[in-house]
C-alpha cells in the first residue's frame, strides 16, 4: 500500500460512505423479494393480506409447507434434479471439450463455429419448440426424462461454449507448453493442468447450466402432460392456478422451489471466487 | 500464440512423463511415433473435443432452424404438423405479418422493451461489479447477496414480483407510498401497457443483473495490479484509471455481456407469461409471447414461425454488429 497523505482523508469517508449506502440499497434490492417469499410463507393467515405490511410474523407456521409437499412436491423435485442434474454433467463436459478445441487451436473454421454457437443461442427457443415437438412425439420421448435433458443439452451447449472459450483463452498457454514440454500429451494437458486451472470457470459454467434446466418453463409445458412427470417450474405454474388468491401457499412452494438453487449457488460460490490463475501466474 | 511449434520442439517421447528413466533426457527428432502423436495432438484432436458439441448443435438446433424456416412458408396445423403433409403458401405469412397493425407493434415494443432492459442491466451489473471491487466490511455478504435474483428460477421470480406487485396488498406500493409518492395507493400495475412493461422490466432486470456484475468483477480483477500502479503513480485519478484503463481492458467482456443480455432479453417469455399473459388485451405480448400465442394457442405453427424467424433476423443483424465490434478488438 503506498502511503497516503493526511488531506484525503476526508474524501476516503466520503467514499466509503457512499460505498456504505450503495451497498445496502443494492442489497436490499436484491434480497427484499426472496425475504418477502419466505417470511409471506411462514406467516399466520390474517397476516398476509393486509393493507399494512407484517415485516415479521407474529407467530410461524410451517402448516403451508406441509400442505405443498402433500401436494405432490417431491415428485416435481426429484423430476428436476435428475432432468437439471444430467444436463449439467454432460453440457459442461462437452463444452469443456469444445471450449478448450475452439480457445487453443488453430482451426480453419473457427470464426465460423463461433458465429454458428452464437447463433444458436439467438435463435428464439419458442421455435425450436416446435419442431423438436414433432420430432419427440415421433420418437415417444414426450414424458420422458429423455427428452428434455436432450432438448435442453441443445440451447445450454452452445453458451458454455462460449463462455468456456473465454475462461480458456485467459488461462495462460504457457502453463500448458510448460506441460507440453514436460511430456504431457495434448489431452492430458487438458485434463490436467488447464481443466484445474479452469475451476472457478467450470463451476461458474455448471451453475449457468445447472440453472437454465432448473428454471425451464416453455419445452416442459409443452413436452410433459402427465402430472407424475413435471417439472417443479411447470408445478409452480400449475400450483399457482389452483391455488388463486392463497398467496401463502404459493409462497411456500416457491421457496422451495427456489431453495436447492440457492443451495447449490452458494455451494459452488467459493470455486467462483479463488483467483486460482492469478495465484498460478503471480505468485 | 499458438503453441504448435513449441509443441514440436519440446515435446518428448512416450507417455508416461513421470519417473521412467529417460526423464530429462532430450529426443532427437524424427521417428513415426513421434509424428503420429504431433498428428494427433494438433489435427485429430481439436474435430475429437468438438464433436460431441458440434453433433448437439447441429441436430438439436440446425435441424429445427430449418425446419422452421420451412414451416413458415406453409399452412401448418397441428394435424399436418404431425403427419408431414402441408401446402405451400410462399411469402403469405410474411405478408400478413408486414399487413397486421398489432404484429408491427409487437415488434417495436420487443425491441424498446428488449434494448431498455439491456441497458438496464449493463449499467446496473457494471456498477454493482465497481461496488464490490472496492474494499469494505461485508463485501462477501453483498457479494452474496447478488448471487440469490440469479439462482432464483424466474418462474418463482415472476411469481414472487407479482405479488409483491399487489395493488391492495403489495410490498411494492406500500413502498413508495412510504416515500411519498401517494398516487401509488392501490396502484393496479397490469390493467395498462407501460406500468406493466416497467414491472416486468424490473423482475427482468433483477435477475440478469447479477451475472452481468459477477462476470465483470471477475474482470476487474483480472487486471493486473502493477498496471494500475503504474497508472496511480502516473497521477490518474480513480476516474480516470476506470475510465482509461480499465474499462478499454474489459472492452471485449462488456462487448460479449452485451451480446448475450440483448438475446436474453429480446426472447423474455417466461416473466410475461407468469405476470401478465400478454395482457391486457394483448398490449404486453412481445415476439416470444406474440410467437407461441400463434403456434400453440391458435395453433397455427406456420405464422407462428414466420415470427420467429423474423425474430431471428432481428437478433441476426444485432449480433453481427456486436460481433464486428469484437472481431475487432480481439482481432480474431
């Protein structure tokens, strides 16, 4: 730290007071929704809709909660983590693949790959619903897991692609020459010292992933119809047209709809975070 | 850059590296083995790692473009949708797009909508990443903070917003009552266009910023220190070391963010579907909603991807704007 003089002190409080205040409003922003999800779940009926806000329940009911798992919740979870979960194992391993093919490589047709991975995801996904429709119904994957972890392989690819290429191309090639000298083979190189490296990449890729098939709405709706079948988004939907003004209720199977996400964000949240490549080409 | 030649040169013979006997020990060059491996690694390789990748994108999105594409030149139900056999109608769906008052300003609010929620967005995640960037107690909590709208899936987000968009009872007009702004009192947010498009605006908003400021930070602090020393000791300003040195680094980051968050938001269904179907009386049905509502509602697949592909160009000529924009600047 270079040594500061005495007169900027006032400015330095000045900032950090405004860094203070930006801080909690943006806080706020993006808290106050999920708080209010959860603390509308948990409150007495009477304290739901009423015209002055109830910030803090005056009791906690869990009662909702049970009501929504009774109501078939479980199932519309597990649906979700097997659908979410495939997709993100696979997508993130192909993409890796390509990602790393398209950053280190050479390739003659590499501008046109990019445009072409680009231009998938500019596609509106609405009109690939349509043909994919017809071609599951044809093949019976409507209803199936099949069919919605293939369709969703299909628009979350090319993304991760894309943002892999990118992580890829700031992990310094010299590591890899280094290893390539060392004797390693191209792909172990890959797997050994650039897929490492590219930890706080992949998980940020994963979660991408991982989100987008948790958070589908448009193929599940149209490929499920059996109710032992959806997706917790199509549940909700679904949950929330029965349930109409029960806004508790609602409440309750958002949250729980919402939770696993969170948990899974925050779980990966670290890798995010450690500068693995910047310790590896400073220190 | 590419490393093929240092490959050539220091790459030795035999796979297995650690402790064997030869370790160490330089290879004269030459052998078949030795080309094999270099035809390997740099030819075979590259197409091996992009097939399975290439093979998803081709046949789960080529094939559908094109198939779309040839369904909206074709009178298209759902029961010739199923059985293959359709009529041949060339331009007309086009047509009646171009002719349809409401179609032409589903256009125009997909685009006001899509490009205000873009900037939005950007301004909002870039600041957000300049905030936790700097120094201060409890930047990990706010760090995580902004973490939650983005793993929120946006179904539960929409649902959420919807209430706390309320006209009796909601938690956003209670707020702004509080702040004075009485008029806010019972406010009924959906019954008109413009309030409902903020509304969703705002749920859009609220949950792409955060990836836009993850991926920004994750920027910044790549980089390096010592060029911002050097600009701090050179006698710039914080102003003037973001300005000019920083944001010219991360030129081609926020050039990419840009990119994907226009394609996010110029495809936004789920939000308006959850929060107002499109209403009232249509007036919220942007391209997406406009799309779907032809193909599944009216059943009629044949303009519904007529609009799609209209949709398509649109996102086409924006994306290769942007897509010059980073050629240049990566010189790719």
């Amino acid at each position: 730290m270079p040594a500061r003089g005495l007169r900027r002190r006032p400015r330095q409080i000045a900032a950090s007071v405004a860094t203070y205040a930006a801080a909690v409003v943006v806080g706020a922003f993006a808290i106050v929704p999920l708080y209010w999800m959860v603390v509308t779940s948990l409150k007495p009926q009477a304290e739901v809709r009423t015209a002055e806000p109830v910030f803090w329940p005056s009791e906690v009911t869990f009662a909702r909660y049970a009501d929504v798992v009774e109501r078939g919740f479980f199932t519309y979870l597990t649906n979700s983590l097997i659908v979410a979960g495939t997709v993100t194992v696979l997508g993130v391993a192909f993409a890796a693949f390509a990602g790393y093919a398209l950053a280190r490589f050479d390739l003659s047709v590499k501008r046109y790959l990019l445009l072409l991975v680009l231009a998938t995801q500019m596609f509106p996904v609405v009109v690939l619903l349509i043909p994919l429709f017809t071609v599951m119904r044809n093949l019976g994957l409507l209803d199936s897991y099949i069919g919605l972890i293939v369709t969703y392989l299909s628009f979350s690819t090319p993304l991760a692609v894309w943002i892999l290429r990118g992580f890829f191309q700031g992990i310094p090639a010299e590591l890899e020459d280094a290893a390539l000298v060392d004797g390693c083979t191209r792909f172990m190189a890959l797997t050994r010292i650039v897929l490492p490296l590219a930890g706080p990449g992949l998980a940020a890729c994963a979660i991408f992933v991982f989100i987008g098939a948790w958070n589908e709405f448009l193929f599940a709706l149209t490929f499920i119809s059996q109710d032992s079948m959806r997706t917790l988004p199509v549940a909700l939907q679904a949950f929330t047209g029965r349930s109409g003004i029960d806004f508790g209720a609602v409440m309750a199977f958002s949250t729980l709809f919402t939770l696993p996400a969170v948990v899974f964000f925050l779980f990966v949240h670290k890798r995010l975070s450690t500068g693995m490549v910047s310790g590896a080409v400073k220190g | 850059m590419m490393s093929a030649s240092t490959t050539t040169s220091g790459s030795r013979r035999g796979r297995n590296s650690r402790g064997g006997p030869d370790v160490g020990t330089p290879v004269l060059p030459g052998g078949p083995r030795r080309f094999t491996r270099q035809w390997f690694d740099n030819r075979a390789l590259p197409w091996l790692l992009l097939a399975p990748a290439l093979l998803l994108i081709f046949g789960l999105v080529g094939y559908p473009v094109v198939r779309t594409f040839y369904l909206s030149f074709h009178e298209a139900g759902l029961a010739s949708l199923v059985s293959g056999d359709m009529d041949f109608i060339g331009l007309d769906h086009y047509r009646h797009i171009i002719g349809d008052p409401h179609l032409r300003r589903v256009f125009l609010v997909t685009v006001v909508f899509g490009l205000s929620c873009v900037v939005a967005t950007m301004v909002l995640g870039v600041a957000v990443a300049l905030l936790l960037n700097r120094p201060f107690k409890g930047r990990w909590v706010l760090g995580v903070l902004v973490l939650l709208p983005w793993a929120m899936p946006r179904v539960a987000a929409a649902t959420v917003w919807q209430w706390l968009f309320h006209d009796q009872y909601g938690l956003v007009n209670w707020v702004l009552v509080q702040l004075g702004l009485e008029g806010f009192d019972g406010y009924a947010w959906f019954i008109s266009p413009l309030p409902a498009f903020f509304a969703i605006g705002v749920v859009v908003v609220w949950g792409a910023f955060p990836f836009v400021a993850i991926s920004v930070l994750a920027g910044l602090q790549s980089v390096p220190d010592e060029v911002l020393e050097a600009a701090r000791i050179d006698g710039a300003t914080a102003g003037q070391r973001l300005r000019l040195v920083i944001l010219p680094m991360l030129k081609p980051l926020l050039l990419v963010l840009v990119v994907i968050s226009t394609i996010w938001d110029f495809k936004v269904f789920d939000q308006i579907y959850v929060m107002t179907q499109g209403g009232p009386a249509r007036s919220t049905e942007v391209l997406a909603i406009a799309t779907w509502r032809e193909a599944f509602t009216q059943l009629n697949f044949g303009l519904g991807s007529a609009l799609a592909m209209a949709m398509f160009v649109i996102l086409t000529a924006i994306t290769i704007v942007y897509i010059r924009m980073i050629r240049e600047e990566e010189g790719l």
